[in-house]
C-alpha cells in the first residue's frame, strides 16, 4: 500500500507501507493491504505505520484518512514524530 501523511504546511510522509494504525474518532483501526475504500475522522493520537524497515510513529492532532485501491491518504491538521 501507499501511505501519504499531509498537512497544511507540508508533507510529512510519502511511502510503501504494510500496515497503518490509526486514531479514529470511533476508536482505532487497522488497514491492511486490500482494505475496503473507507473514509474516516482521526482524533488527536498516534498513528503506527509499518514499512520494511521496522514501525513508525506520528502524532497527530485530528484530521482525515482516506483509503482507496491500496491508497492512504492522512489529512492531518498537524504531526509530531
């Protein structure tokens, strides 16, 4: 999957991903390769995203996720690492 974390001042992430975790404001969720299209609101939290090399770990203070034919988009309002 193709993971991209955006905010309004820059992108903060831009990659292939086996995974990501994510905040939601409904409680946590997982996607996975071949996820089924989702839209959903993020609260302030922490999303995991896991690549090749090992976990990653953002902060980030809301926002929205996108999945789509193996394409994550992260609109976020701001991220920390």
């Amino acid at each position: 999957m193709y993971l991209e974390i955006i905010t309004p001042d820059k992108s903060v992430f831009e990659g292939e991903v086996s995974s990501a975790q994510f905040p939601g404001t409904q409680g946590s969720f997982e996607v996975l390769n071949n996820h089924a299209p989702l839209i959903s609101t993020l609260e302030n939290g922490q999303v995991r995203v896991t690549t090749a090399t090992g976990n990653q770990y953002f902060n980030v203070n809301g926002g929205v996720v996108e999945v789509l034919k193996n394409r994550i988009i992260l609109l976020a309002e701001a991220v920390t690492e």
